[in-house]
C-alpha cells in the first residue's frame, strides 16, 4: 500500500475461527476455484525469443523466482518487444522508464498489433497525459462498442427491468473486462516494466492458456497511474546511477500535491488520477479494478485482507475476493514460487482506496503488493523476522536473505496477474452475472436492506458546501434528483439506552445539561422538506458508494482489529457540515422529481443600492470572493444585524465600493446571495483584508501539506509556497506575509522540525532541477534537503507573529508551537489509552463572538485523530497537571460518610470559599496567591482564547472509532494565542484533509481573512 510497514507482525490470536470459516464457505460454494488450472507455459510450436529469454533468466536470481508463465518470451516477426524502448528487458537491473517511454512502448505495439489500443484517459495536475491500453483479440477490439453495450446493460440493471434471463443471454454474449492499474505509489517501481511485457504477451503468445485470455476477456492497462511522480521517481533513479557512492534525495513529491495518500482519495475524487480512472472503469463498464504496490515480499495479495470489511459492500463481491485470491495463492504456489499470501494485517474498513472504485461501482477491488527495492538496483534483502515467519496463512513464506532483482519482482507480478487473468477468464459467467446481480441488489436496496434515500433539504444555509457535496456524488456517476414540490418523509428516531456511563466522571460534577438518566423509546417524527430538495435514490446501480458515503460508521473498541490501517470513519454531511437526511421511508420515491445533470449553488444580487451584504454561513466561496474581487472594500459585521428583510450574522460581508455588475458576476458564479441596500447598516465593523498568505512546508514530508495546497488552489486562494529553510534565512517575513499556514508535517516531533536531516555526515540532498532531474525542482527547489527550520527558523517565525503576523499550526506542528515557547499558557498533555484513529468527533463552539468562529453556531463535526490535547493556564510557568474534573471535588480521608463535612476536633467549622466552576477547556483562575507579584501570570488580553473545543466525552464519538475518549473530551479544539501584536492560531483537528473536511474549512479562511482583527469580540478576564 505504501512503504509505511505496517503490514506486518500482529498476529492476533482468536482470528482462526473466523477465516476457517470464510475458507469453508468458499470450499463449499465455489467449485471453479478447485478446478485444475489449464497446463500454463508456452507452446512448444512457438519460436522464443532466445536473446530475450536468456537476458530474463540472466536477471532471475533464484529459479524459483519465477513460473513457466515467464521464464521465456514468445518471438513475434512484427510485434516489438520491450526491449525496443528500453534497450533491454523488463525487469532488467539500472532500467527505469519515463511515463513517455512507457507510453511510446504502448504505442508502438498498437501500431504492430490489431490486438492492441492505446486510449488516451486524460491529464495529471501538472498536465501529463494518462492512458489505458487495451489488449484482447482483433475480434473483441473490433467490436468494442457493441461489447460495452451489453455490459452497460448489465451495468445497470433498470435497463432490462432486472430481467434475469436476459441478464443470462447478455452475458453469454459479452467478455469481461479486466483493468489493471500501476504505479499509483512512486517509490513503488516495478509495475510499468511488468505491464509493458503482460501487453506484450497478451498480444502475441500462442499458448492455449495466453489464448483463453486474449480471446475471452479485455485486459485494459494503466502501466503508471502517478504519472507527475513516476517521472519525479525517475529522475531521481538516475541521479543516484550518476552518484552511485551518495546517498540519493528522498522522493519528496509523490505526485503534485500528496503522498501516498493519493491512494486515499476514491472517497473525496479531489485528484485528477481518481478522477481519470473512475471515468475509465465506470465508462468500460469494467468488472475488475487491480491495482499494484510494493512493500511486502514477495506478494500479498490483500484484498481478502483482514476484517473489518466495508460494511456497505455486497458479501457477494466479499467472496469474490476471497475465491480470487486463494486460487492465486494455489496458482503460484504450485508454480513453486514462495512468498505468496492474500490473509494479513490490511483491513479492508476504509473505501477510500483506488481499487475501491470497483468495490463501490459492482465490480471486483483486488491490490497486490509486491517485493520491489525502490529503484531497478539488485540488492541483497534481509527480512524481518514477521515478515519470513512461517504461518498458517503462508506456508510457504519468503526467505529471510536473498538477492532480489526487479525482474524477480516483475516476474511475481506478471505470474500474479496472469493466473488471475486466467482464473477470471474461466469463471468469466460467473463472474460477469455477479456483476449484474450487485447492480442488481444495488437497484434493490431500498426494499432490501435500505435505506430508501438521502436527502438533502432546498434551504440549506451553506448552499456551496451542499452542491460540493452532491459533485462528489456525481463525479462517482450517482444520479441526483431534485424534487418538484415539497414533501414530508417519516423518520425513525432510534431509542436510547440507559448505558452505565463510564465517561460519567467527565461530567464535571453532574451538570451536563443532557443528561437526562430515563430511557427513551423508539419513535418516529416527520420531517418536512420544501420544493427543489435534493434527493438522492437508493434504487439506482450505484447506490452503494452514496450510502457508504453518507452513512455514518460505527467501529467497535472490542473490534479484532486493534490496528486500522487507516481513517475508520469519514461521514461526509458531517465533515462537510451539510445537512442529510437518511430515510428509510419508501414513499420518499414516489415524490415527483427530475434528474439533475449539474449542481450548482445559486447565487446573484437581490434588491438594488450601493452597498451589499452577503451572510456569513461559513462557506468557503467568501475567502474565494474576497480574493477574486480584491480592489473591493469589504467589512465584516462582529455582531449579527438585520437588514433588507434578512437577519445576517456575525462575520457577513459589506461590500462598498464595488460594481454592481462585477458583485452580480462574483455572487453568481460562487453562489452566494447579495442584498444590495441604500447604505451601510449600523453594525461594529473591521475590514476584511486580501491577507498575503504563505503556506510553509518542511524537506521531510509534503503528504499533509499537499491537502491544505490542494484546497487553497481549489477555492483559488493565492499563497507563497515557502519552506522551512526559507523561513531560517528570512528575517523580516513580516514584510512579506500577513499569514503563515503550517500544515501538519505526519508525527514529526519539534526537534525533526528544527533539524531537518542529519548534516553532520553524508552529502547534501538536492532537490533542483537540473537537465539531469528535469522534472524535479518546479513547485519548489533546495541544493541540499537536509538542514530544517532551525533555531533561527524559529527566532524568525516567533518575531513574525509578534510584529502582527498570524502563524496557523496543526496537531504535530501545533505540538511544535507549544513546545517551542511560542504560545504561553498552553500545554499538550499525552494520552493514556485514548485511540480516535481518523474518526469524526463533535466539537463545540465555546467563543462565537470571535472571528474564527464567523459563519458558525453551537456545533461542528471535525476529523480527529488522537489530538493534540491542549490545556490552559494563566500562568506562563510551564506544565500543570491536566484537570481531571471531578476528582477536585472529592473529599479527603476523615470523619462521616461520603457526603458529609469532616471536622476538625476542637474548633469550629470554617466554610472553605467556593471554588467557581472551571470547565475542561477553561484555565483554572488566578487565586491571590497567584497574582501576589505574579511575574509569570499572563495578562488577560495575552491569555489564549479558545474558539473550539471537542465536545463532552457521550457525544464525542460522531462516526469511526473513539476509545478512551473522555482524554480528550470537552479539551480545546482551536485556541487563538495572541502574542505581541500577532497570535498563534492553534489546532487540534486537522480543518483541511483530503478534501473531505469543508466544513471545517471556513475556521482557517475566517483566520486568513481576518488575521489583524482576531481580537475582535474578545472578553478580558477581570484579572
Ligand atoms: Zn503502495
């Protein structure tokens, strides 16, 4: 999946049961998978290619690093072999391709061979081309259109009125098609090298078994899916062959904006890639999406994975998964190869993976890892021990030592791909009526298990957030409705229970307001919704991926799994702030409604006059307007008002000074509402400011960044991109910038930050770009990666905010701020045994009148994962103890029962002063002691202001996993530090993450767009 190893070494005990009965049940209920594989190796009638063949053995460094599928190359008289671009075979050691050598492989196989077609699929970020190859015999290619027909139909089951015998004639009739996508993950390398020789094999290889493929099925191939990276990768590879005895630079930009969490984006569709190969799949009606990484030797197939799966998926596809894989692992190890497993640590929880596109479009997700060195080097590899430990899920494990070649690894690949191909081939009906039946339990859903719809109402106040939303929806090719007149649906209201509330202490001393103690029913309520709500059916082929995308998950602390691999939950109308409803009533269908082709936010001027007003409901098209339309004087309002017949709240904008026609083009195509007046209304005011925005990113990682780049590009924000060794030799940045963004830079502790790399030994680290790199160096460039922010990095970023500058920190970098003195009066405190693993938490605004919080009221859903947990003090001194709540409140050792006073024998009583009450978030107030030549009591207007904090540890847990949540409960969310005549932004959430966390969005644009008024509305202590 990537390099990160985490896919290895917990083995759970108590897991046994549960997979001995998954494989009992695909012993029982699939025959095929134990149907002897047709005799795979070559036909003796073909001639070889005997240099080829001879160069392949050459670059196999143990035999049984190989099968009888690839231990030779059929000889074609017209048809070019790799070699003809790569100057030597696939796999073979120093040789690594160019996406444009890839492609120009691929081209000129097209040209030799009728039973090769190179489809263009679109663009990178950085304007590179995408393309998918497909190879099947002259007859399948020549009747391509046809052939998709079917499966269109297949596809969507509507189209023959869930007909199952005519399900069954379309299926006799159709072959399959297979897609194969590689190199998503840069620094994984093999992949295109194997799929130029698959291609090539699948075009001109005369065996029965090659035959059965190419004339049964169409295997369609992405031979680089990351190809801004894969280009970046190779560079780098030849650097490190012009510098053997150097260490080499990183691989510091995967793709343009992220990491490998561009394998994290089939939820969100933010990447152009994600985008490319969804329109591919959906638009061949492809039934199999297998996508290849690197990391585990010597294959794991990890699909079948591990639990928990996907609770949205049909246990249909589940199976699949299963019968695929362990007929691959018999295949190849019948072959003799070792290191071939498909059960392991991966979860198959999150659908945000790549091959997720097929899980949640009726098709097949498969992924491979596979052993790969990074590079085309052979190396001598020495295992650890999890990792060449036999087990009863791989009996025959990897060795603990051996060279590895990255024709071994492209020889495991090509093996593994081509027993698939095979498998798949002669299980194609089965495997194709499946997909109509998923499409067709898709179409069922809402008589099935439900829901019956979504919906989303007509007045939502953020109309921008809500058509965002339903784009995604799109873009995942679901169909949106929108209703023609208003309608009312019926909803459940689940009970509740009367749990033994084990978070009770947290409840500071029993005060919270909803705790009501009785047991309610279940029961139901009526919700209205007016003429022009969206909605969005269940009865529809693709209905899965909406459901999984606006349900909300539930991940069990007793669950198996104590290491999900990734986020466990992402409900998007809670990241994204929107309001949805989720119905079960099937009437909700019958409401008149019409298909909506594109969903735009409406928005233009109202009413007429000089000035405009636009309410602030924290959308992200304010920060865009505010930009876009920079000559105009904008004011925020800091208390609500009303005015034009509307009620407008704090934070919206007034706009004078501005043309008519340039607010009406803006208003329109931003989608925001403007109600033009006479003259301004009588409100307190502070201009809104264009802030010069810089976004800081470190040499160590760019994963997270990348998300907060990727958003300000969206909303069309402009930034300087700085790093951190700029910042250590700017000394006056206040000139420059007004706002500092420092997204998170992934666990980095303080001092990585500050040192970068190691410089006292090795050579510099370049990132340039050079005619030997030439795609390196372009978002940005250092001669040596190593040295980090520095002591004067940090000198200058604290004189930036003291001159009046805004620094905004997250999670690592917020811990970063804290550590490093730049926030008085704000301590992180470690957790005990709290686990929030990606999950979505409630959180509560505790400070509305502050401008970080414009557009918002009482609540907010945001993406947690385990803090920072902040506390506060008045006090300068250094760390305190985290309060603890209830604890302060219990009495001590001594006379009576536990409600009684003690005494003290031979005096009378003296009542203590009442201690006021101090909430989690709050700091404890100064006594007199305190303040009695208080040198380190911070003076009310420097003391941190908190806007957010997480909310009480019941109803923290909004959707994913929240273990030993009240650690965290009720603790600051977002605190503003002022300091000097700046302040330091921090935050515990992560506001801006893989475009799935717009809601939270406007709390960074609010700080942007007001970074010289953030003392607005703020109450001072009295001490
Ligand atoms: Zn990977």
């Amino acid at each position: 999946m990537s390099s990160e190893a985490r896919l290895e070494n917990d083995r759970r005990p108590g897991r046994f049961g549960l997979l001995t009965a998954i494989f009992c049940f695909v012993l029982a209920g699939a025959a095929p998978l134990f149907a002897r594989n047709q005799a795979a190796g070559r036909d003796p009638k073909q001639p070889i290619d005997r240099e080829y063949t001879d160069k392949i053995q050459k670059y196999t460094t143990e035999p049984y690093f190989t099968s009888p599928l690839v231990n030779y190359l059929p000889a074609s008289k017209t048809v070019p072999t790799p070699k003809a671009v790569l100057g030597d075979v696939a796999g073979a050691p120093g040789i690594l391709p160019y996406s444009s050598d890839v492609y120009k492989y691929m081209r000129m196989l097209e040209k030799a061979s009728p039973r090769v077609k190179v489809f263009s699929i679109g663009h990178t970020e950085e304007g590179r081309e995408m393309i998918a190859v497909a190879v099947s015999s002259e007859t399948n290619l020549a009747h391509l259109d046809e052939n998709r027909a079917r499966l269109a139909k297949l596809a969507d089951p509507r189209t023959i009125h869930l007909n199952d015998d005519e399900a069954d004639q379309l299926v006799d009739a159709s072959v399959p098609i297979y897609y194969i996508t590689g190199t998503i993950h840069s620094v994984e390398t093999g992949a295109p090298t194997a799929l130029m020789e698959l291609a090539y094999r699948l075009a001109v290889d005369e065996s029965p078994y090659i035959q059965d493929i190419r004339n049964n099925m169409i295997t369609l191939i992405t031979p680089v899916v990351e190809v801004d990276g894969r280009d970046r990768m190779v560079d780098i590879y030849r650097w490190h062959l012009a510098h053997p005895k150097e260490n080499w630079p990183p691989l510091i930009y995967w793709g343009h904006y992220v990491a490998h969490d561009n394998n994290r984006d089939a939820m969100g569709m933010t990447l152009r890639l994600t985008q490319n190969v969804l329109n591919t799949f959906v638009g061949w009606k492809a039934q199999v999406l297998h996508d290849l990484h690197e990391s585990v030797p010597y294959l794991y197939d990890n699909t079948a994975g591990d639990g928990p799966f996907n609770a949205w998926l049909d246990p249909i596809l589940t199976n699949e998964w299963e019968m695929i894989a362990w007929r691959n692992v018999a295949d190849m190890t019948e072959f003799g190869m070792p290191g071939v497993f498909t059960h392991g640590d991966f979860d198959t929880w999150s659908p945000g993976y790549l091959m997720f596109i097929a899980a949640t479009h009726n098709g097949i997700s498969r992924l491979y890892e596979t052993f790969g060195n990074g590079g085309a080097d052979t190396e001598e590899r020495t295992l650890q021990p999890g990792e060449y430990s036999r087990t009863w899920y791989r009996q025959n494990p990897p060795l603990p030592k051996v060279q590895w070649s990255q024709r071994d690894n492209n020889n495991y690949e090509e093996t593994g791909l081509l027993t698939s191909l095979h498998y798949f081939e002669q299980n194609r009906k089965l495997f194709l009526k499946n997909f109509y039946l998923k499409a067709k339990r898709s179409v069922l859903k809402p008589t099935e298990e439900g829901p019956a719809a979504y919906v989303f109402p007509a007045n939502d106040p953020r109309p921008g957030a809500q058509a965002h939303l339903l784009s995604i929806l799109r873009m995942q090719a679901c169909e949106i409705s929108r209703a023609k007149e208003a309608f009312s649906v019926t909803v459940k209201v689940p009970a509740k229970k009367k749990t033994p509330d084990a978070n009770a202490k947290d409840e500071g001393a029993g005060k919270s307001s909803d705790e009501s103690g009785t047991e309610v029913k279940e029961t139901e309520k009526t919700i209205q919704f007016p003429a022009g709500s969206y909605i969005v059916r269940m009865d529809q082929p693709y209905s899965r991926i909406a459901d999984a995308l606006l349900d909300h998950q539930y991940w069990s602390p007793e669950d198996p799994q104590k290491t999900p691999y990734d986020d466990t939950g992402w409900t998007f109308p809670e990241l994204f702030d929107v309001p949805v409803t989720r119905v079960t009533d099937r009437k909700v269908l019958d409401v008149p409604m019409e298909l909506v082709a594109e969903i735009k936010a409406g928005g233009g001027v109202n009413g007429s006059g000089a000035v405009f007003i636009i309410s602030n409901n924290a959308d992200t098209s304010l920060a865009t307007l505010r930009y876009q339309m920079k000559d105009a004087s904008i004011d925020a309002a800091e208390e609500p008002f009303d005015a034009a017949g509307q009620k407008f709240s704090r934070g919206s904008f007034i706009i004078k000074d501005a043309n008519a026609t340039d607010v009406q083009k803006a208003a329109e195509q931003l989608g925001l509402q403007a109600y033009a007046v006479a003259s301004e209304p009588s409100v307190k005011t502070h201009p809104v400011r264009a802030a010069r925005v810089a976004l800081m990113h470190t040499w160590l990682s760019t994963q997270q960044e990348g998300w907060w780049r990727e958003a300000l590009d969206q909303m069309r924000i402009p930034y300087t991109y700085i790093n951190t060794q700029t910042v250590a030799h700017e000394n006056d940045l206040r000139s420059k910038y007004d706002v500092i963004l420092f997204a998170p830079v992934g666990h980095a502790n303080p001092t990585a930050i500050i040192d970068g790399m190691p410089t006292g030994w090795g050579n510099p680290l370049p990132w340039e770009n050079t005619p030997q790199t030439p795609n390196i160096g372009k978002l940005d460039s250092t001669p040596d990666m190593r040295p980090g922010l520095g002591w004067e990095g940090v000198a200058h970023l604290q004189e930036f905010v003291r001159q009046g500058g805004v620094l905004v920190t997250t999670m690592d970098t917020s811990d970063f701020a804290v550590t490093l003195g730049l926030t008085p009066g704000v301590s992180v405190a470690r957790p005990n045994h709290m686990k929030i693993i990606g999950s979505v938490v409630k959180a509560r605004f505790v400070d509305s009148a502050s401008p970080i919080a414009y557009g918002y009221d009482g609540s907010l859903s945001v993406y947690c994962d385990n803090g920072p947990i902040f506390d506060l003090s008045d006090l300068t001194s250094g760390r305190r103890f985290r309060q603890l709540g209830p604890e302060q409140g219990k009495r001590p050792t001594g006379r009576g029962t536990i409600e009684d006073p003690d005494f003290t024998p031979g005096r009378q009583a003296v009542a203590a002063p009442e201690r006021p009450h101090v909430e989690t978030w709050q700091a404890q107030p100064l006594t007199d002691e305190q303040l009695r030549n208080g040198i380190d009591v911070i003076p009310p207007a420097s003391r941190p202001r908190v806007i957010l904090r997480y909310g009480d540890a019941k109803e923290l847990l909004v959707s994913g996993l929240v273990e030993g949540g009240d650690e965290i409960a009720k603790h600051a969310a977002v605190i503003d530090v002022p300091s000097g005549e700046g302040h330091v932004v921090l935050f515990s959430n992560n506001p801006i993450y893989r475009g799935e966390t717009i809601g939270s969005y406007p709390l960074v644009l609010n700080t942007i767009l007001n970074f010289d008024h953030l003392n607005a509305g703020r109450k001072l202590d009295a001490k």
